[in-house]
C-alpha cells in the first residue's frame, strides 16, 4: 500500500510503500472499503479515493520527507482526513 499526505496545494506527495505489519483481518476490512472508492485501475495498480487514515511506524525520514522501513500499526477509521501526516515515529 502506498501512504502519502494531502499538501497545503491540495495535491498528494507519496512518503512510502508499506508492505510489513498487515493482519489478516486489516487486508479484508481494506479490500471492502478500497472497491467503495476506486477511482481508477491500471496494469497490476487500483487507485482510491484519499479518504482513508493510517498510523505507520518508520525508521527514519529522508532528506525529502520520504519514510524508510515502514511498517503499517493500523487504520484509523474514526480520523477524518486533515490533510497531514500520520504517521508516527
């Protein structure tokens, strides 16, 4: 899953590729929601509407703001998107 954070602009700037930390329980609860708010699908990737919230754990952050070794904590179903980052440290 790629993570990211909503900028001041309204655009979008990627931070990470998270792979590690899923349940299997969180997987099914996502692939429920993600076919609500597909927005496109190419090749091998499905987009969604930006409305989802997460917490991830990263190592460290890059000098562009991009995070290294992410691991996903969970979803946030209650937050509503306020156009920053969520992740924690």
């Amino acid at each position: 899953m790629l993570v990211g954070k909503q900028l001041s602009n309204g655009k979008y700037k990627p931070l990470a590729n998270v792979e590690f930390g899923f349940k299997p329980e969180e997987k099914v609860a996502f692939r429920q929601i993600a076919k609500q708010i597909v927005t496109k699908k190419e090749r091998d990737m499905v987009w969604v509407e930006p409305r989802l919230c997460c917490k991830v754990q990263y190592l460290e952050k890059t000098a562009s703001g991009s995070l290294r070794i992410v691991s996903f904590k969970g979803f946030n179903f209650g937050k509503v998107q306020e156009g920053k980052n969520q992740a924690l440290k």
